[in-house]
C-alpha cells in the first residue's frame, strides 16, 4: 500500500464518498444548519468545538438564558459562565472565549452587532478573526465555513484524532495540515456533511474513548472502510500473561542426609497404637507376675515368679481350714 500523501485527489474524494454512505447508515442524512446572527454563531462555534451539536444548541441556550443580556454575559467571571456551560468538555476554555469574542466585539463597533462580517472577503475576515484573542482555529474556520461559505475542513481535536485513527489522514500531520489535506478530496458542497458525519463519529460515546487512542501502526486510505467496521465490532480484551507456579529446590544438604540419620528417624505409623474399631472393646491388658516365695534346700527363700494362672490355681486348691492360720514353723506370740 502507498503512503497517505501519495494519494490521488480521485482516491481522496472516493473514499470520502464512501466513508459519508457508511457513516450516513449510522447518523441519518440530515445536516443541521445554524440560522443566526454573525455573532450567535461565533459564540455557538465555540460551545460546538468537541462536543456534540444538540449539546453546543442546548448549553447555548441555558448561557444566554442565565444571564440578563450578552453585556451582563461580558462582565462576569470564567467560573461563573464554566457553571452554566457545565455539561460541555472544556468548559472554563469556552467561558474564557466567549468573554473574549463578546470584548472584542464590543470594543470594536460599541454594540453586539457583527454583521459587517458578512461583507468582507475571506482573506479580510480572517484578518478580523485573528484580532480575537483566544480563538482557537476551528471556531475561526467554523465562522468562515457558515457565514461566508468558504471551501474549508474544520477539524477540531476530537474529528483529527478520528481522521487519524480511520486512515484518513497521516500521523506525520497536524491538525491544520490535515484539513488541508481532506479539501482536496471534498467539493465545497460536500465539506458541511463530511464534518459533521465525522463530528458525530468523534463525539458518539459508544466510540469516542477508543478513538483517542494512539493508532498502533501506519494506516492509508486504503484501510478506512476496514477500520470503520473493526470500530464497530467489540474490542478483543488481550489474553492474560500465564503465570508460572514458583520452584523451591531443596539445598542439597537437605536432600541427602547420612544414613546413620535416616536410621534414627522412626517410620511414620510405628509410634502410634493401632486404632480399636468402633464397637468393639479393647482387648485387657496382660497382669503383672505376682512373685512366690519358695524355699530352697538351703534355708534360703529366693522369689519366684508366678503366672496369674498358677496363682489363681493354688489358691483355689489350698484347704479351706488353713484360712487364716499361721504358716508352719511359726508360732503365734
């Protein structure tokens, strides 16, 4: 694919064509138009810069209904008017700009009347436009683009960054550059409808937050179809780094120890008792021997050990008369 600046006004003003069909699909065919004086235009130029037109006709309509008259509108603060143009982006710029464009209007004709504007050339109403400090370059080409009909793209930062994430125009470009380089491929009948299909693409919420991103790599004109529709589908979340599970070696001290140490470690089982089932009863514990004194051919007695069996056996078989009584060779005292 070429480069952006290698394309022919014929491929410019094609792909215009068909950008403004698919957009037209998304926000209708009508193009609103502004009927009011030279100066109402200019102060709705500046609510309209990165925001949408029902917006710009609304916040327009509440700042001049807040305040008693455009000279009362001239006097106050920038935090006053940021107050009532609240729900616009930007809002403390626009309230500085208006009182800007309501000063220099006043101070040059005494009154709010600008309509000379209308009889000047281009060239002598940009001339007029760059004594207004704080103007920013759309709401200048806004006013030459609706009071004079000039052949003029005006971009504001918001349709620039779109122009530049569809392929519209280069990133090497700014955003003056870039008007210039979209009038070559638009007639002047076709410059009001190509900027507000944009100006609605680049304020859609459904879009806006993705169009101000940074495009991750170099796109033609070739590729603003393509990138109008990946526009539209969902965003592909990107997949999850995996995280692999942490390894602990074992020093090699720990994993060969002596063989006189593994002798000494009991195995697991030995130390305890095996369990009794449920049920049943422990089995009695065997009786100590009980000793019996015996008498040797000596005269010495020297105890032997019995079982609790024979014991129990000789005590049985022992007459019942010798209960109690002495044994023999001892008398009672």
């Amino acid at each position: 694919m070429g480069t952006a600046k290698a394309t022919k006004a014929a491929d410019k003003s094609q792909v215009c064509r068909k950008l403004v069909q698919a957009l037209q699909k998304l926000y209708g065919k009508s193009v609103p138009v502004i009927e009011q004086p030279v100066l109402e235009t200019m102060l709705f130029g500046v609510c309209l810069e990165d925001n949408r037109w029902d917006q710009a006709e609304t916040s327009l309509k509440s700042l001049i209904g807040s305040y008693f008259d455009l000279n009362e509108i001239r006097v106050s603060s920038i935090s006053e008017l940021a107050t009532a143009l609240a729900p616009l982006k930007d809002a403390e710029w626009k309230g500085l700009r208006i009182r800007a464009i309501l000063r220099f209007v006043f101070e040059s004709t005494y009154t709010y009347d600008f309509e000379k504007l209308r009889r000047q050339t281009q060239e002598q109403a940009v001339k007029s436009l760059k004594k207004v400090r704080e103007l920013s370059p759309f709401v200048r080409d806004f006013i030459l683009q609706e009071i004079l009909g000039s052949h003029i793209v005006c971009l504001d930062s918001s349709m620039f960054k779109a122009a530049r994430w569809l392929g519209l125009v280069p990133l090497s470009m700014d955003q003056t550059e870039a008007a210039e380089f979209l009038k070559g491929g638009l007639r002047k009948s076709e410059v009001s409808e190509f900027c507000h299909l944009l100006r609605c693409l680049s304020t859609d919420p459904q879009y806006s937050a993705r169009l101000s991103e940074q495009p991750d790599a170099e796109f033609t004109m070739d590729d603003v179809l393509d990138r109008l529709t990946e526009l539209q589908n969902p965003k592909k979340k990107a997949p999850r780094p995996v995280v692999e599970p942490v390894r602990v070696e074992k020093s090699a001290a720990a994993v060969k120890k002596p063989a006189a140490e593994k002798a000494r470690v009991p195995e697991k089982g030995k130390e305890k008792e095996k369990a009794v089932p449920a049920g049943k009863p422990a089995a009695p514990k065997a009786a100590k021997a009980v000793p019996v004194v015996a008498a040797s051919k000596s005269g010495a007695v020297t105890p032997k050990k019995a079982s609790v069996a024979e014991s129990a056996k000789s005590a049985k078989e022992a007459p019942k008369g010798l209960k109690g009584k002495p044994a023999p060779g001892k008398s009672k005292k």
